[in-house]
C-alpha cells in the first residue's frame, strides 16, 4: 500500500502543480492518473501547441509547460502511478481515505486533491467488430513502452498529433510502419507533417489515404487488418493496430464516490478551499464547479495553492503554518537540495 500525505488523482497541470504547493509546506504527495505519462490533455492531445495566457511565459508549448513542470517539482520527490484509474474510495475512522485502483493497487492518505482535469481520459474506439477480442493481443490505445513494437510491423490510424509523432518514432523502431487516415489533409504541427512526407518518400512509412480500416482479422492474435481505400478493400498483415482517434473525458467511477456533481463537475466550496461536500477530499482544476467557474491552467494553479493550505490543516490540526515568500525562505526540496536567492553582502562603503 502506498502511504502519502495527499494522493493527487489526474497529473495534469493542476495535479503537478499542487506537488510543488504542497512541498513548500512539507506535505509529501503521489499522483495517480489513468494516462500513461504526466501532463493530463497538455500531453496526450496538444503536446506542440502554444499556450498564450501562462503568467510569465508569452508564449509556452503545452509540452514545454509539462516538463517546466516536472522539474519544478522534482526536488519534492513525488510518487506517480500512471496507466491506473482511481476506482472505489473508503473513508477510515481517523479521516483518511484509502483508495484503490482498477488494477488493484491502494494508497492511503490523509487527504485526496480530485485534479482530474475533464475527468478520466478514455480511447476514441473505432466502430471495428470484435476490437474488444483484439486488445491485448495486438490492439493498443497507448503506447507505453515503445521497444515493445522492436522489428515489428504496425499499422497506425489517426489524422492528429499523435498519430504523426507515433509514425515518425516508431518509424526508426517497427520493422514496418503504415499510417492510414480516412482524409488525404492531416490536422497536426506542421513540422510533423513535414517529417511524416520525409519519411514516406525515403520509403520508411507507408501511407494510405483516404483509407479507413474496417477489419480485425486472426485466431489468437492480430495478424492483419482490412483497409477500405476508396471502396476498394485491401489486406495488411500487421502484428499491431494503434488506433489514435483522441482521448473522451469521463468522470468514471469518481461519479459514484458520493460526492455532489453538477453537469459532469464536481460542486466544490470556492469561498474558502475548494473542499467538497466530503470533507477531506477537495477537487481543483477543470474537473470542478462553482459560481464564476472558469476552465484555465492558471485558475487551477490558484485552485492548488489554496487546496495546499487547507490539506495542511487537516495533516497538522493546531499547528499554524506561517507563510513565507520563496524569495526570503528559499525552496528546501526532500532530495536534500536547496534553493534561495543570493545573500545579500553587507559592506561599508569608505
């Protein structure tokens, strides 16, 4: 079982923040998140896409803003366990909650910080007979590990970020790399596009579009798929099918914890901590609501930074936390690192 002062649940923007929040005042934190890296949408969706309205940054890529983020958080040594959703909660009799994953795993902590962003990312499926039978054995949503698909052929579909960025990395990984796409013109950054056409004319990704695969086919284990191309139907042999049609946000079984939802968000008390009708499990970022809400990274940061304060009273009942600003106390991270501003040098001038 995993032991933690706050068990953040959505490593989001939101989520990654509090970690750094919650650092300051001492509060060790693990984050649970069903994707299988950290950034929540910023990754998943839109990693090369700017961001125009970061405090301090004009103009920042999403990707960019994730990792700005998991270097300011690493000296806080936070726990992550990616790939797993947040299943079913207990409340216990001292207060604190253990919470236990889909795939079985619990963590227990004093407080739960909901930073879900839009809720659970789940896969765009595409309507193909029998894919269920397939996933596991061929079929994949995510890619996780990419050395898995090492010297083997893989057919990608999707017309977006991911689609092109998987293609041209696994294009120096898979033996074969076929990308199809139902559209002849593709909705992705530009650069990647432009390396996708660099590839296909160096004869290292094959392209078919329109196209569209309709079919699943093999005993035990994929072993090719069906291609409707312009009416006309094609077989590919293949050892895995990577459909990246985009992620669908699903409060999922956070809906059934019993806490107050309003239009898919969950209500929350803005006047003071962003506490939910359950007291000890707050909810910050786009997956909450209240009077005024609005759904931006920088109003989630806001959201985290009061959530801390309110966490650390419930942590240390009694015990007044006297805030200070970094500039004067400096950043004490738990790997033993220190960061302040230069000291300074008091001499007389004769």
């Amino acid at each position: 079982m995993v032991k933690t002062d706050i068990l953040i649940i959505g490593a989001g923007p939101t989520g990654l923040f509090a970690v750094f929040e919650a650092g300051l005042l001492k509060l060790k934190c693990h984050i649970l998140d069903a994707l299988p890296q950290p950034g929540g949408q910023l990754s998943e969706l839109y990693p090369k896409k700017p961001i125009y309205d970061i405090p301090g940054f004009p103009e920042v890529l999403a990707g960019d803003l994730v990792d700005n983020l998991m270097e300011q958080i690493k000296q806080f040594e936070p726990g992550f366990t990616l790939g797993e959703r947040a299943e079913t909660i207990e409340k216990q009799e001292d207060g604190s909650f253990i919470v236990t994953s889909n795939k079985g795993k619990k963590f227990h902590a004093s407080v739960v910080a909901i930073a879900g962003g839009l809720g659970s990312f789940e896969p765009r499926k595409p309507l193909i007979e029998d894919i269920e039978f397939y996933e596991d054995k061929g079929v994949k949503y995510f890619i996780k590990n990419p050395e898995k698909f090492r010297d083997k052929r893989v057919v990608i579909s999707g017309g977006g970020d991911s689609a092109l960025d998987w293609s041209i990395f696994l294009a120096n990984v898979a033996s074969e790399v076929t990308l199809i796409h139902r559209r002849n013109e593709f909705r992705g950054a530009l650069d990647s596009v432009e390396k996708v056409q660099e590839l296909k004319n160096a004869g290292k990704i094959k392209m078919i579009t329109p196209g569209e695969v309709i079919g699943l086919n093999g005993a035990e284990h994929l072993e090719s798929v069906d291609v409707d191309i312009d009416g006309a139907h094609q077989n590919i042999p293949t050892d895995f099918f990577i459909p990246l049609f985009g992620l669908t946000p699903k409060l999922g079984p956070i809906g059934h914890w019993g806490l107050e939802i309003e239009k898919n968000a969950i209500k929350v008390n803005n006047a003071l901590d962003y506490q939910t009708n359950i007291p000890g499990i707050f909810a910050i970022g786009d997956v909450n609501t209240y009077p005024g809400k609005l759904k931006l990274i920088l109003c989630g940061f806001h959201e985290a930074t009061l959530m801390c304060q309110a966490a650390y009273q419930i942590i240390n009942p009694g015990k007044k936390y006297v805030m200070k600003y970094t500039t004067v106390s400096g950043v004490d991270g738990f790997d033993g690192t220190r960061k302040e501003a230069p000291k300074a040098v008091v001499k007389a001038i004769v």
